[in-house]
C-alpha cells in the first residue's frame, strides 16, 4: 500500500525470490541511496507465472526517488511507477530503527509509524503496557491504509512479532 502522505512511489522488480532477500536488498539500497527514515520501503508477493518478491520504495519528496529510479534501473532493475499492490510488507518504515529489544505496544506505536498492533487469537486490542519482544525483526503490513503489527503471544505474557526473522525452511528436518 502506498503510505497516505507519500504521493511518489515506485515499484521495483528485482526477481528476489525470498523474503529474506528482499529484506536485505531494501536495506541496502536504503544505506546506499542514504534515504531518510521518512521513506516506506515495501515488499509484495507477486504471482504473475513467475512468482518473486518485488520491492516498492513510497516517500514525500519525488527528488529522493528519482535518485533511487537512476540508480536501481542502471544496475538493471525493472522499475515503475506505483506500487505492485495494497497490502505491502514494510521494511523500512519511519521509527523502523528503533525497534529493538523488549518494547511495551505503547513505546512501540509511539516510536514508529505502526498504527495499530492485533494479536492473532484475539479480536479485542491488546494492552498498550504488554511488552513486545521484538527480535529486531518488526514486518508491519498495510491493512486498509493504516500500518498494522500482527503479534503472538509468547512466555511470560509478552508479545512477539508473528514473523519469525528466523524461519525453520519447509522440509528441513527429512
């Protein structure tokens, strides 16, 4: 989803095939390019016969962005304008950077740009004094315009992220 304050947005087609590599890729081009904390940087699934995990970079000011379409399309990236759909995964994402470590839901949301926390299990709003334990892996999702943190419950009453930033691999024990 493209952020609501942010007009400029591109989609950006890498044929990363993993989360995980999209992940890293957004980061660095967000080191390379020194993007400032105000840019949304996104991953979408995209199944269109060949399915692969697309990147979309959303910010204020179309001068930053046009920066990154020179570079990222130099290096042979298919790039567009807009995004590749509405349900974007955030990576980078204002007050990204300050999510580590154990969190209460209240630090959180008032740290970043995540809009609302929901616990799988449960429809009613978690306490804004839960602790999250972050791993230093928070993937908000855009969710009817609004950036949304699923979490899980976890030991001792705390939070934890539903995406694990260390998955097992499908099939890895046989």
């Amino acid at each position: 989803m493209t952020p609501p304050t942010a007009p400029y947005v591109l989609g950006i087609d890498t044929g990363a095939s993993t989360l995980r590599e999209a992940d890293h890729l957004l980061q660095a081009l967000a080191a390379e390019l020194a993007l400032p904390e105000d840019v949304f940087g996104c991953t979408h699934l995209v199944r269109d016969g060949r399915p692969r995990v697309a990147l979309s970079l959303a910010a204020e000011a179309e001068p930053v962005l046009r920066t990154a379409r020179d570079r990222l399309t130099a290096r042979g990236h298919e790039v567009r304008d807009g995004t590749w759909d509405e349900i974007g995964r955030a990576v980078l994402f204002p007050g990204a950077a300050a999510l580590t470590g154990t969190l209460t839901l209240a630090e959180l949301l008032a740290r970043s740009a995540i809009d609302r926390v929901t616990v799988l299990g449960t429809p009613e709003e978690p306490d804004p004094d839960t602790p999250l334990v972050t791993r230093n892996h928070v993937r908000p999702h855009w969710q009817d315009g609004r950036l949304v943190l699923a979490a899980m419950p976890a030991v001792g009453g705390t939070l934890v992220p539903f995406e694990d930033p260390d998955p097992t691999p499908c099939c890895a024990d046989h």
